[in-house]
C-alpha cells in the first residue's frame, strides 16, 4: 500500500470544537466524503486536494507547531505536578490519564513527569486533529494517527459515525457524530461503533430542527450514552450561498427549525447530559472562510 493520503488542507487555528475547544489545533483536512449532510459546511473537501507521503504530512505538523516549543496546557483546574527522578517528559492526553509521561511522552518540558491519579491530563499544544470529508475513508488515516501520537502530538479524529472506529489507535480521541433526522442521512449511523467508545472519546450529535432534538434525547436515554463519554449538542449553523452544494440531501420535509436560543433553553429545561457548543471559528471569522 502507498504511503500516501489525499491532503485538501492543513493549516493552524484555533479548535472550534469539542471539549478542546478554544486550543490552539493543526488541521489535517483529508479529501472525500461518502455522506451528503443536509448541513455540511466543507463541501469543498468532497474532491480535490494533493496526494501527500506521510512523512510530508507529519514534517508539515511539526512545521506549523515547531512555535509553541512543547508548550503545555492543563485540562483539570488546579492539577498536581509530581516530580520524578528521571528525565522529564511532556504528559499527552493522547493516553490515560494514570499512564506515566515515560512510557507516552516525546517532548521534553520541566517538571511535568506523571500524573496524580484522577487528574484528567496535560495537552501540549498545539493539539491535531484529523477531519475531512471522512478521514476514515483513506486506510492510511490509520498509520498517520498512530505516528502523530508517537510524535508526542493530542490527536482528534472527526468522524461522522459511518465507518468502524475500532480499528483507530487507543490513544486519538475520537469525536464521533450520531447523524440526526435533519442530517438525511440517519441510517448510516453505525451503532457497533458505541461498544468501540471510551472515556476520552465524544459523541456529538448536529442539532438543526426540533425533531432532531428529540431523537437526540431518546438516543441518549436509550444506549445510555452519558455513561460511555461526554456528549456534545452542536447547533446547524446556517450555511451560506456559497456553500449550498447541490449535493447535499434535503431536510425530511415535516420538521420544525429549531433556534440557537431554543436549542439551549431546552437543554436546560430538560437537563440534557450534554455540552452545548457553538462553533467558534464561525463566531470569530465569516461562517465560508476556509483554513480556520
């Protein structure tokens, strides 16, 4: 097999995203897409793109994070530094918590060397995460994801849910959607996926109409999700003329358009088990510009 995987973008930028959000973030955008999400926003990475070795992909992650010089940054308010004796390693949540900064650290920082049990873990900044398109239709996905932890690197897999996850390397976090009514393309979810998820993976579900806040709601309390992982609650941005692809499958006609503001009012009414995101890159730059 080819050493190479279909590039539409990488570029640095803030992650809009997830329990990460607000990081500093390499993105790896790959090429293609076999869903057609009534929603979708990178149309674009449908086709296109540069075929690119992996050794290129990861020298051009370690160009755009070569800045912050293995820079840390703590997920758990007040956390513990323990030191050691031997020589210090940065600690990645790329692996479990509990797990020692020698047997998963490859940037040097001082001080930082293991992790108090229970504390949620140190990111050296930037994180990276792959997104498409699907990244998990290229093959080659794989044996970057792993390399890029092996670098010492917090790597994100951004998944629609269509495709196996078990066979993505333990330590990528991987941010999993379970397609809504509203998405057309419900029945690709693929729930043997839900016995694959851990502790540090995310579910998220893309919230557009009313229905699909329902359906949300029904899953959630039917496979008891908030017991696998966090759960994200992301509401459809609007998209712009310039990205209505006329691939994109239509809403299913009958459903009710739900607001930003009604999505939140009523996840606290209902005391929804889930996070409640916006998308940041769209707050803080035009909603269709692209390499943010």
């Amino acid at each position: 097999m080819s050493d190479t995987l279909v590039v539409n973008e990488i570029y640095l930028s803030l992650q809009g995203e997830s329990t990460f959000a607000g990081l500093p973030c390499v993105f790896v955008r790959l090429t293609a897409c076999d869903l057609r999400c009534s929603y979708c926003d990178t149309a674009y990475a449908f086709t296109g793109g540069k075929k690119m070795s992996l050794g290129k992909i990861r020298a051009k992650v370690r160009e755009l994070a070569a800045p912050y010089k293995n820079r840390l940054f703590s997920l758990t308010p007040g956390f513990s530094r323990v030191n050691g004796g031997e020589q210090d390693k940065a600690v990645s949540t790329a692996s479990p918590a509990t797990q020692t900064a020698e047997s998963v650290g490859q940037g040097v920082s001082p001080r930082f060397t293991r992790l108090k049990p229970g504390a949620n873990g140190i990111v050296r900044l930037p994180v990276v995460e792959l997104t498409g398109g699907e990244p998990l239709l290229q093959r080659n996905s794989l044996p970057l994801m792993k390399s890029l932890c092996d670098d010492g690197f917090t790597v994100l897999l951004e998944t629609g849910g269509a495709h196996d996850i078990s066979p993505v390397d333990p330590r990528v976090h991987r941010v999993m959607d379970l397609k809504c009514p509203s998405s057309g393309e419900v029945e690709r979810n693929r729930w043997e996926n839900l016995r694959h998820l851990k502790i540090t993976d995310e579910i998220k579900f893309v919230i557009g109409t009313v229905e699909d806040y329902e359906w949300a709601g029904q899953t959630i309390a039917e496979h008891k999700l908030e017991a696998i992982c966090p759960l994200l609650c992301s509401w459809v941005h609007p998209l712009s003329p310039a990205q209505q692809d006329p691939s994109l499958k239509k809403v299913p006609a009958g459903q009710t358009p739900i607001s930003q503001r009604q999505l939140a009012e009523k996840i606290i009414a209902d005391a929804l088990p889930v996070r409640f995101q916006v998308q940041l890159h769209k707050v803080i730059w035009p909603p269709e510009k692209r390499g943010v």
